[in-house]
C-alpha cells in the first residue's frame, strides 16, 4: 500500500482504479482525477474488452466520468443494466 503525496490517504497502487487513472506511484487515483496529474489522453475501449477482443470503437475522454458515463450507454446490451463485462459474450 502507497500513501497519497496529496490527500495521505493509503491506497493500492496495484488496484484497477489505479492503473486506469495512472498518475504517479505516490499518488491515489482521487488525486490523480483530482489534480488531473495524469497527462495521457486515456482511451477505452466501449466493449470493455481486457485486450483478447479487438476493440470495436475506441474513444478519447477527458476524463474517467465521461468515460465511465459513455461506457455505461453503450453496453446497455438489451437487459438492462447488466455489468459490461458480461456483455462481451452477448455482443461478440
Ligand atoms: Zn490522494
């Protein structure tokens, strides 16, 4: 566990979040969305995929609540609000 140069808060830098958000490895992903310390463009895959699917549509964001939020649209998948990783058999 790391501790935020920021906030203090003791956070994983090995985690999902983490990793998404990049930023450095002494700061926590609020801060690093906070402070917008992470300067590369992030780019998504809308099919959520963990890199063994070819993505089909890849967008730039601004950030990760824009990201999240357009994800989110676009794997409504026709059940409803399923999980987008439960989508990728449905959809491929
Ligand atoms: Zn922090």
């Amino acid at each position: 566990m790391n501790q935020c140069k920021h906030c203090e808060d003791i956070f994983d830098p090995m985690s999902l979040l983490k990793k998404r958000v990049g930023g450095y490895f002494n700061e926590c992903p609020e801060c690093v969305l906070e402070l917008k310390t992470e300067k590369a463009v992030r780019y998504r895959g809308v099919v959520g995929a963990e890199g063994k699917m070819a993505a089909i549509s890849i967008v730039a964001f601004n950030s990760e609540d824009e990201a999240d939020q357009y994800v989110s649209t676009f794997n409504g998948c026709g059940f409803g609000k399923r999980k987008t990783n439960d989508c990728n058999l449905i959809n491929h």
